[in-house]
C-alpha cells in the first residue's frame, strides 16, 4: 500500500476535542493541490523503482532477509535526523497507533514483497494499491461509520476488478495473487493510522519510530529462517532502504498540501510506473482481462476515497 510499505491517502473525517499544541507547528496546505499531486507523484516513482528492485532481489534472497535490510537501511537513512532533531523528538503521546501503524505496514511489506516474487510486478503493485477498497470498512469498524450505498457501490466494482486480475475461472488465481489481495488490507489500516498521525505528528518522528518498530519486529524472522546477503547485494537493499524512506517522507508532506481526494488518485501513477519496469526489464505485457480489472480497481478506489467529499478534519489530540 504504501507504509513499513508505500501506503494510500484517504480521509477520515475526525474532530478535535483537544486545545494542546502539537510540538511542531503541522498547518496543512489545501489550497495547493498542484505541489501536493506532485509530491505525491515523486514518491510513486519512488515506491515503483523499489517494487523493480525487490523483484531483483527476490531471485537472490529469502522474504524474510530482504523485508529485514530494506527496513534496516530505511533506518539508516533517517540518522542524520535524528541527530540534527535529537532523541527528545521521539517523544510521543500516540505511541499506540505508532504500534498499530507499524505493525500493519510490515504485515504489508511481507505479503506484498512475496506478490512481487511470484507475480508480474505491475499486478503485484495493483493489487496492493486496493487498500482504498478496504478502508471504509476498516472505518465503519473503528470509527463506527456508515458505509454510504455510493461507496457500497464502489467497492463491489473494485473487487470486480480484482476477480479480473485474478481470474480464478480461468484457473489463474494463486495463493501469491491472495497474499497480494492481503498487502492491500494490511495496508489499508496501516493508511487509516497514517492519516490521523499526519495531523498530530511530525512526518520525520512517523517514519523514524515506524523504522524502529518494523527491524525490531522483522528481526526475529530474520534470525529463525532468514540469511546474510552477499556483499553485492547489500547495495541493492540499500537502495530499497533509500527509495521507500525518501517516497514515505514526500507522501507524508503531500497530504499536507491537499484534501486525499484531489491528490489521491495520483498514487495510481505506481502502477504505471511499474508496468514501464516489468515490460522494459522482464518483458512483461498486461493482457486485455488485467486491464479492465486495473480500470475497474483504479476508478472504485478513486471513487472510495472521494466519499466523504475528500475534506479531512486536522487531529490536534486523541
């Protein structure tokens, strides 16, 4: 999604019943769409390139080694912040949904890693990006709201979409295709949390306890399954490490610049972008069934995610 893994904008309509000030001044931009949909796009390069490197790495090395160092040398990247910023800007009043963030966005990065491996990386990438299809009911269960019969609508065209891509009765669908179906709700959460710490906090303490979380969890599999990379392939997790960090942090700034409805459909620019990877490096061709799924997820997604008129109330306080 997207998020540990790229995530999706969206808009929860949320309302302040705190006066405290944040630590850092956080004054959205709605009236400049044009820099926001432009940051967003910078960072949906971003996400592509990585998901192109992932399917590189995935001939070479285990999930677990792979979801590991990418979080690693995410991590990394962020050190000059923090010594510029010091350890005091960690300090969080919301380290609860910091938790549930993190923890969704690896369950992401897992499932959706494994998509690319198995899948070609245009559909890996799509169905991750089905997250705006899963988020109002993610709300409805958190935020106890109504799903309109607009967006009801909607979503059953979006998953009409994703039977197309996974075209079960022409006994095509896999379990790399569920697991990728999975990326997109994982990542769907893992958005609905993003989008209330936007407001709350800054994007640089975000991205950095989310580093922290995602190694200190995907350790562990690591050391129970994973293995150390070759010396040649640790410049390629590093890559991952930098394109993931540097798209999460122009994606965070873009949803400060305009409602998630303008900007958002500008996330599907991925899919683009990865399609270009897959027919220029492994000769990849979307066929006539995956294309009208991709415009059937990517219209009900957009429509999804302008349920609410696409205008988000700023959370000052939980």
């Amino acid at each position: 999604m997207f998020i540990c893994v790229h995530l999706w904008p969206f808009t929860v309509p949320t309302y302040s019943t705190s006066t405290r000030k944040s630590p850092e001044p956080l004054t959205p931009h709605p009236d400049n769409p044009a820099r926001g949909a432009l940051f967003v796009i910078a960072a949906a390069l971003l996400f592509a390139s990585m998901g192109a490197t992932i399917r590189l790495l995935s001939r070479e090395l285990d999930n677990e080694s792979i979801v590991f160092f990418r979080n690693l040398f995410g991590l990394l990247v962020l050190l000059p912040w923090l010594w510029k910023h010091g350890l005091g800007r960690l300090r969080t009043q919301h380290f609860p949904l910091h938790l549930v963030r993190s923890l969704s966005g690896l369950a992401a990065m897992y499932c959706f890693f494994y998509a690319i491996s198995k899948l070609p990386l245009s559909e890996a990438v799509l169905l991750n990006f089905s997250a705006p299809l899963f988020i109002p009911f993610i709300a409805a269960f958190w935020l106890a709201e109504a799903v309109a019969p607009r967006v009801a609508w909607a979503i059953g065209i979006g998953f009409i979409g994703v039977v197309l891509i996974m075209k079960p009765g022409l006994g095509l669908a896999s379990g790399a295709a569920l697991i990728g179906l999975a990326s997109g709700a994982f990542a769907a959460l893992a958005m609905v949390t993003l989008r209330r710490l936007s407001q709350s906090e800054p994007s640089g303490r975000v991205v950095f306890l989310d580093g922290v979380i995602c190694n200190s969890v995907s350790a562990v599999p690591m050391i129970w399954a994973g293995h150390l990379p070759r010396p040649d392939l640790l410049l390629l997790l590093a890559l991952t490490g930098l394109l993931a960090t540097l798209g999460q942090l122009l994606l965070t700034r873009g949803y400060r610049y305009a409602p998630a409805a303008q900007i958002g459909p500008f996330t599907y620019t991925s899919v683009l972008f990865a399609a270009a990877y897959g027919w220029w490096f492994w000769g990849e061709t979307p066929d006539t069934i995956s294309f009208a799924g991709t415009l059937l997820i990517v219209a009900a997604s957009i429509l999804a995610m302008r349920r609410e008129g696409g205008v988000a109330r700023p959370i000052s306080g939980q």
